[in-house]
C-alpha cells in the first residue's frame, strides 16, 4: 500500500492517482471546518484532534520546557483510547473497502502525520521498513508513534497471525 504523509496546504491540492483513504489531524474543531472540503476525493476519510504534544519532551527538559511549547489553553493529548479509534477504524476500512493509498495529513506534515502513518504501517505491515519511514520523517512526534504501536499489539494480541 502506497502511504503518502502531507501537510494540510500539500492536502488541499492533492489528487490521489490511486484509491485512496484519508485520515486528517488537526489541533482543534475550528480549524477543520474551514478545510473540510477535499474529502471527496477519498474513498474514505475520517478526522481526529490532537496536538503536536511529544510527552517524552518532559522527560529530557523538564515541565517548564513542556509548558512553552503547549500554544494552546486546552491541548488535546493524544491518547491510548484515541489510538485504539485510529487503529479500529484502519483495521475496518482495510476488511471492507478496496484502497490502494493511504494519506495522512496534519498541519505541517512533519509531527503528528508521520507518526500514525508509521505506525499504522508497523501495526498492519503495510509494505515499508519503519527505518526508511524514520530516514524520510525524521522529526516524527515519537510519543505518538509508541502509544500507537503499543496499542496496536494489544489490538491484535488474541490474532494469531500478528
């Protein structure tokens, strides 16, 4: 499968050569519904929120560090249970639709998208080696990445084949 990461100005001009399934990311609700016109081109689409937050950044630079980079009042963190939604939802396009293309796209294309493109790649071995994906996005948001792929085990923990 073909997965393609983009940024949310490379998205509104994107023509999928293939059939293609959508998954948009954005910080928050009002910024969706100025671009929410170029899910047609898509056989499936689906929206999350949640900001570019890297949990592991408290780790290495303290709270206050962690304090600057938050912009907005109430960040959306990504979490376990909006990992689960992520990855359902995949598993279920993957079982009754018939997509060629897999796009993920978030603000700048740089965080947030690459990591649940990477991950839903390691989760379902869509095709590519996670250290090529790490090479061509190496400023993935890793927290993301790891919820993903920790949830993804779980998931498929009673599938004999995984």
């Amino acid at each position: 499968m073909k997965i393609t990461v983009l940024s949310l100005k490379e998205v509104q001009i994107y023509k999928p050569s293939h059939l293609a399934s959508l998954i948009r990311i954005f910080g928050n609700q009002e910024s969706y519904h100025e671009y929410s016109n170029v899910e047609g081109c898509f056989v499936k689409s689906a929206v999350y929120f949640f900001d570019d937050l890297d949990l592991y950044l408290e780790a290495k630079y303290g709270k206050d560090h962690l304090k600057k980079i938050i912009h907005a009042e109430n960040p959306q963190i990504f979490h376990k249970n909006l990992a689960l939604q992520i990855i359902s939802e995949f598993d279920t396009w993957k079982r009754h639709e018939s997509f060629e293309e897999l796009v993920v796209h978030c603000y700048v294309g740089a965080g947030r998208s690459p990591a649940i493109a990477m991950a839903l790649n390691e989760i379902f071995q869509l095709g590519y080696q996670t250290k090529d994906l790490i090479n061509l996005y190496p400023e993935y948001n890793e927290y993301i990445f790891d919820v993903m792929v920790l949830v993804g085990k779980d998931y498929f923990k009673d599938t004999p084949d995984f």
